[in-house]
C-alpha cells in the first residue's frame, strides 16, 4: 500500500474520531471548560500583578513601658517611648500601602490564641525593654508572629514586616543623624546603609507566579488530553467492537494508529491554543521568546506522549483498566515535573526521578522559551530528549499496538 493511501486513510480516521467526539455535546463542552477552568483556578490564586498582601489581619502587642532618662542639668526625668514611635510609623506605612488591618493585642498567648482561632495571619510584639535598649545605644528587638500553618504566607509576611520595621528604622537612624551631628538629610542613607542592592532580570518587565506556571500548564494539559483520549480512542473502540471494523477493511494498521493519535493531537492543540490566549490576553503573561519555536515544542510535547498511550492502552484489557493506568502515571508527573513550583526545591531523589519524565523537559523548555527569552540552541538538550523520548516510545509500542489489536 502507497505512502498516499495510508496517509489518507489516516485522515479519514482521523475525521471519524473527530466527528464521534463531536456529537457528544457535554464532551466538546468539557474539553473548551477544562482549560478555562484549569487556567482561572490557577490565575487567580496566583495572580498576576505584585502586590504581596493585602488586608492582612496583623495585631500589635505594645509591651514596652518605656524609659524615664534623668537629666541633671534641670533635675528632672524625661519620659521616653519609642514604642509608641514605631506603632505610629507602622500605621503611617500601613494607611499608604493598605497592607494589614492592625488592631491591638495584650501579649503573646492572645496573638497565639487568635492565630489559632485564624482570626489573624501574623502578630508584632514589641518586648518590654525595648525603649530603654535604644536609649543604651543598642538595638531594639521586635518579635514577628506568623500562622505556620500557611508556610507561603507565612514567608510573606515575615519578609514584608521585617522589611517595614527595618525601613522604619532605617529613616529613625537618619533623623539621629541629621538632628544630633547636623548631618544632611541626603547623607545620612549613605553612612547608615553604605552598600546599595538592585535587581535585574536577564528580561524586561516584572516576573511572577503565573507567568512561572503557564507554561507548564500548557504542557501538563496537553499530556492529559493525549493520555485520557487514547484509553477511549482505541480501548473502547476495542471493548464495543468497532475496531474489528476497521481492521476488516482494506486499510494500513499504520492507518489507524496515524489517524487517532491525529485526532488526539488536535484535541490536545485545540486546548493549548485556549490556554496560550488565556495566558497572554487574561493574565498578563508575555512571551519573549519566539512563537514559532514554542508552537514547535507544543507539538514535540504531544509527540513524546502519544508513543506512551500507546503503550499503556496496548497492554490493557478494557477502555476502565487504560484509564485508571493513565491517571497512575500522570498524577505524579504533575508535581514531580516542575509545574507547580521548582524542581530544585524537592529533594534530591525525587529531582533524580524528576529527570526521567518527559513533562519535566516540556516544562523545562517551554519556561525557557516564553519566560525567559532563549532561543533553540538554549533548548536542544530538551528538544533531543522529547524527540528521542517519543520516537523510541512510538517504535516500541506501534508493534505491540499491532498485536494487541489481533487479541
């Protein structure tokens, strides 16, 4: 049989699939939803600008009972709070960045008990000695209470209160400076803070969570599409006996494989078409590096998952047993493949594990490409390793497709 026949004869089943799909409403539905679903869940969880916290509930335990400073030329005592200082600076800050709802606290077991009770994210006590160590010429020590229940936000807002405090501090040093020394105001940031940090990044404009994880979403819905539509494409073809149909007609078995792993192909573009316009028009997300290259990667990405469906529904009896296989292998591909946060973060064996999956080089290049710029030389590690992922995949299992459709 000519190349030409069975290429036709491919599209033909390619149609037929497409067509079967389509006349389930509830499934042409579902596959334009799962995208939109996936893409808003994630969107807006992680949004898409910078702001950290917003109207975060943060109390402020004021234990300091400040400092009564004799002073001998007049014989009289100056009472001194610098707590009340810093509250007054922290509400100053807060009134202009809307960052926390502060209300007050007596001690540390109120601010535990009303964490607990997630009545509030964090807490700030400032300790009972704390004017008088200032007045000594030492530091002040503010303690930060935070809710270890949420580690992300309770990063947050240690880092973003730790900053406030220190910033608040940093201009009470410079009004010393300036009141006690006569030092100017431009100055006296130079003598406090002598070493300046900026950062950059190796591509223009802000980063973000979303625009970490589109990409990888991008890639972990195409897996999904190829695995969950062949289980259905060939398996359950099989179990109401269609398949023998096409196996009776005068046509390649080559054919039929080309024709549905078309089909799912197209389902799987059609839904990382839907995600790639969510991504760049509803969230933001900017690609700086070359479309061509990503839409090729989109079709390298389906092409090392169709060799494994393949496989996978080959080896199993019923259209139930490929699926329940399939979701098995992609659940953990999912979050050991780097979608959702860095590999570098998991531990060094699961990263070990993390290199034999091919959702971790889509993921990987794709990032690269739309993230940060790099162009195909930066990528061809990722390229070899999906092209040469799908093709030794697709050279086993189209055999063993061939002799499990004569079972």
């Amino acid at each position: 049989m000519s190349a030409k026949n069975v290429l036709s004869h491919s599209f033909w089943i390619c149609w037929k699939d497409l067509v079967e799909f389509s006349r389930s409403k509830m499934r042409v539905i579902m596959l334009i939803l799962m995208p939109l679903f996936m893409m808003a869940m994630v969107g807006f969880i992680f949004p898409s600008n910078n702001t950290t916290i917003k109207d975060q509930p943060v109390a402020v335990a004021n234990l300091d009972v400040g400092y009564a400073l004799y002073v001998p030329q007049n014989h009289t005592n100056i009472s001194m709070n610098m707590s009340q200082i810093l509250i007054e600076q922290i509400n100053l800050v807060n009134n202009q960045t809307g960052m926390m709802k502060l209300s007050g606290a007596r001690d540390f077991d109120e601010i535990k008990t009303r964490i607990q009770n997630g009545e509030l994210s964090a807490g700030i006590i400032i300790p009972i000695n704390f004017t008088r160590e200032i007045v000594m010429g030492r530091q002040g020590s503010v303690e930060i209470v935070t809710d270890q229940s949420n580690p992300q936000l309770s990063a947050t807002m240690q880092i973003v209160l730790s900053k406030t405090i220190e910033a608040i501090g940093t201009q009470v040093a410079m009004y010393k400076l300036n009141t006690t020394y006569n030092i100017s105001m431009n100055y006296t940031i130079s003598y406090i803070k002598p070493y300046n940090v900026e950062y950059r990044g190796i591509v223009e404009g802000e980063s973000n969570y979303f625009q970490f994880v589109a990409p990888g979403i991008i890639a972990m819905t195409l897996m999904m599409s190829v695995m969950t539509g062949l289980p259905h494409a060939i398996s359950y073809e099989r179990d109401v006996g269609t398949l023998d149909g096409m196996l009776m007609a005068p046509i390649h078995r080559i054919s039929i494989i080309l024709g549905k792993v078309l089909a799912q192909t197209i389902r799987g573009l059609v839904q990382a078409v839907i995600i790639f316009l969510l991504a760049v028009f509803l969230f933001g997300v900017t690609i700086h590096g070359n479309i061509i290259l990503v839409v090729l990667l989109i079709l390298l990405t389906v092409y090392s998952f169709v060799g494994l469906g393949i496989l996978i529904t080959s080896f199993s009896d019923r259209e139930e047993t490929a699926a329940m296989v399939m979701m098995t292998l992609m659940f953990p591909m999912m979050f050991m493949s780097g979608v959702f946060f860095p590999i570098q973060q998991m531990p060094e064996f699961m990263q070990m594990v993390a290199k034999f999956l091919p959702l971790t080089y889509a993921t990987t290049a794709l990032r690269k490409v739309m993230v940060l710029g790099a162009d195909t030389s930066a990528v061809s590690l990722e390229l070899a390793i999906l092209i040469g992922f799908g093709t030794i995949l697709l050279a086993v299992s189209v055999p063993v497709f061939k002799r499990a459709m004569t079972r």
